[in-house]
C-alpha cells in the first residue's frame, strides 16, 4: 500500500473488488446542476419531469456514476490512482433518495505499465443503473521507496 492507503499496482490482483454506497439527495442534484451547468428540467422540474417516461425526477446520469470515482478513489485501488479512461452504459435512472452501490472490480492488469483495468457497476435496490469498464494508473511500491530514498538523501545533503 502507498502512504495514503491506496494499493500499489503490486498489491492488486484480477479479482479484488470493492463498493462504495451513497443516497443521492435532493441537495446532490441541486448543486450538481449548478456546478456542472445542466439544468436539464427531467432533473429539476418536478412538474415537468411527471409528464415524462420517468414520472418525475431523476438524477443526472454523471451524478450517478461520480459514485464510481468515490469508490476508485477511496476504495479500491484508492487514495493515490489516476483516473484514465471510464466507459459507461446507462441502464436505467436513479431518482432522489435512492442508494447507488459503486461496486469496482479488477479485471485485468498491466504490470508494466502500472494500469488495473476495472469493471464498474452501480445498483440501487439491485437493479443494475449503469455499467462500463474504467482504466486508472497507480503507483509502485518500487518507485514509492526509490522517492523516499531519495528525498532523504536531499534532506541529508542540505543539512535537514
């Protein structure tokens, strides 16, 4: 592991999974819509929304899947990965007050190239709301003891 908690690309296997849950609220969709400036009325307007295939709201589909960059970053391979690529299916919608689950599990690694290559699902009550599959690089154990090294011969060298 790295020194924030995460795993180095040495400590993951073709397996290892891991879930991040979060309820989705009212306040989620709210400033998600102004933060990322969609205003789209299916997520805003109740009123609207009624009239639609949904019957009522729903939550922004980019909303949804930040679930799977919490369970990345805090998760699995966690604190220290670098998201690269993530591709995403919507399956169906969420609506406010759900629970989405995030689960991440490894599917492949490329050693050489310190990448884990991760299927990613999000549920709400079981149902299967998006899924795709995320590439992200982590960190070695190799080069984190090579920086350390390192750090602590300039410290030494200039007197600290």
């Amino acid at each position: 592991m790295n020194i924030l908690g995460g795993y180095d690309i040495e400590d993951v296997a073709v397996g290892m999974s891991a879930t991040f849950s979060k309820t989705i609220t009212e306040a989620d969709i709210v400033l998600f819509a102004g933060v990322s400036g969609d205003n789209n009325a299916i997520h805003i307007n109740e009123e609207f929304a009624e009239t639609t295939l949904f019957a009522g709201r729903i939550a922004h589909g980019m909303l949804t899947a930040s679930v799977i960059s919490a369970a990345v970053a805090n998760k699995l391979p966690g604190p220290g990965a670098i998201y690269m690529n993530q591709n995403l299916n919507f399956r169906a919608p969420v609506k406010p007050g759900d629970t989405v689950h995030a689960t991440v599990t490894v599917k492949e690694i490329v050693l050489d190239r310190r990448r884990v290559v991760l299927t990613t699902i999000c549920r709400v009550k079981g149902l299967v709301v998006i899924d795709g599959e995320a590439l992200v690089k982590v960190g070695s154990s190799k080069t984190t003891k090579l920086t350390k090294a390192l750090c602590a011969d300039t410290a030494a060298s200039n007197g600290n």
